[in-house]
C-alpha cells in the first residue's frame, strides 16, 4: 500500500475542510485475509460491506503452489483446493450484493497453465467424495486451477442477465513474487544456479504478469465479455476438460452444496451492523 501511494504521489484527506484535490484523493489500504480459513473469508467480507457501498472489481489473485497436501485446513479441504478455489469462489458469492450495486461489476479469477493438466472425476469434480484422490502438490495445484476456469464459466452463465462479467486469466510463468519458494526444484542450489539465468530471460516480471488481470479489470472493450479465459491480454482456448459445460456445472453445484455444509453463503447482516457500529465508536 505505501508503494502504491508513493507512485501515485497521494495522499488520504485529514478531514472534510482539508483542501486535498479530488485527483489526489486516492483510498490504497491493504487488509489480511486468509483464504485457509473460511471465517476469515466472512470476516473480510463483512468489514467490506459494512464500510463500502458498492463493488466495483474483485481480482481473486492470492492462491498456493508446491503446498503440504498431506494436511488439510481447519475447514477440512486440501489447501490448494481452498487457497486457490473455494476460498475465492465463496468471497465472489458473499460480496454478489455489493458487485450487483456496480454500474457495471467485474469479477476475475486466476488460473494457471498448469490447468491442462489437471486430473478430475466428473462424478466428483471437487475431490472430496469419500473416494477422493490423493494428490501431489503439483496434481492438486492444477485440479484447482481448472475448477476456477470451470466455475468462472457456470457463474456467468448465472450472473448473465445482470452487469456483472466474470473472466479469469493465467498471468503466465511469472518470476520474483516467491510463489515457488516451496518447489523441490528449488531447494537445490545447483539447480538454482542454472535455472536462473533461463527464469531471467523466458520469465515475466510481476508487472508483466498483472497486466492481464489489469485489463480484464479495466478496458472498456470487455464489458459484454464473460465466462472466458485470457492469456496474455487475449481470449484463449483452455484444455478439453476447461470448455465442458456440463461438468462446469457439475463443479458449481458440488461446490455450493459443500461450502453450505460448512458455512454460510451470505454474509451475517448483524455481524456488518456490528463492525460498522465498532468502526464509528472507535473513530470518536
């Protein structure tokens, strides 16, 4: 957040008579939500909506690679599934409310190449049937970035007679954001060694990796463009398994019935009041 208001040289106004200008009175703030844990989901969402009017975008950037699949969250799931899917896909359905309020409300999900790799069971397309398959971190990296394209897919078809569009993106191989921290490859200086210099070169920089997701956000061009998946900048084809329509609704629905099992698909109006009531107390 401090880098972002350096670059744009702003500054928050100190009160209504402060003679900021309205081109320098940008609001940047960075808040924590861990998306392994489902009641920090509710929570950030219902800080949100108690504070904001409306939602304009919601990018669902954060997500989890080369993960401990052996354990699960606190919420049960395995953490790629909820770090990278169902964490994201149950903030898209609370914040719903305040997205519908937009002129015209943007959602984008990211995904990820390794998607057409995915393993998935149509009859269990969530994997957490009583049959579920172990996966390796990579297997069940790539499972949840197919689910974000298959559910980005089902959720326009939803969402289509409102303004809302919802497209997800891969931001490509993208180098220096640590997200592979965890990978064995990396682990091994020898191999650090030589795979460096290729990272250097073959590798986007985080900036050149965000600009997808910046112009799904952003362009005019795309405001009656949903359920699709872009690869730089543009719309690209996904795997076989990312363009079935019925196994893209199969996800959805798994995907509704589960986290009803376990939560709450809106968020608790009493807990906004509340939070709203503690913000204005504390600011006296």
């Amino acid at each position: 957040a401090s880098i972002i208001k350096r670059e744009l040289g702003c500054r928050t106004p100190t009160s209504s008579t402060d003679s900021v200008s309205p081109a320098e009175r940008y609001f940047v703030e960075a808040r924590l939500l861990d998306l392994c844990s489902l009641r920090s989901v509710h929570q950030f969402a219902g800080q949100l909506m108690s504070e904001f009017e409306r939602i304009d975008v919601l990018v669902n950037n954060a997500g989890m690679v080369f993960g401990d699949t052996r354990a699960t969250t606190p919420d049960g799931f395995e953490p790629h599934s909820q770090v990278n899917y169902l964490g994201p896909f149950l903030l898209t359905q609370l914040l719903l409310p305040h997205l519908r309020r937009s002129e015209q409300g943007r959602i984008i999900f990211v995904s990820a190449h390794a998607h057409q790799a995915a393993k998935i069971d149509f009859d269990d397309p969530l994997n957490v049937g009583t049959w579920s398959v172990k996966f390796h971190a990579r297997d069940a990296f790539a499972h949840s970035k197919l689910a974000v394209i298959l559910a980005t897919r089902w959720l326009a078809r939803e969402l289509k007679d409102t303004p809302i569009t919802v497209n997800c993106c891969t931001p490509g191989l993208v180098r220096g954001t640590r997200h592979l921290r965890n990978s064995p490859l990396m682990s091994a200086i020898c191999v650090k060694v030589i795979t460096y210099p290729w990272m250097w070169l073959f590798m986007k920089n985080a900036s050149e990796g965000a600009q997808c997701a910046i112009r799904l956000a952003t362009d005019p061009q795309l405001k009656q463009v949903t359920g699709e998946y872009f690869n730089d900048c543009e719309i690209a084809p996904t795997s076989e398994a990312g363009q079935d329509k019925e196994l893209a609704k199969r996800l959805y629905m798994q995907t509704i019935e589960t986290l009803q099992r376990v939560t709450k698909l809106t968020v608790d109006k009493e807990a906004c009041t509340m939070a709203t009531q503690l913000q204005l107390e504390s600011g006296k």
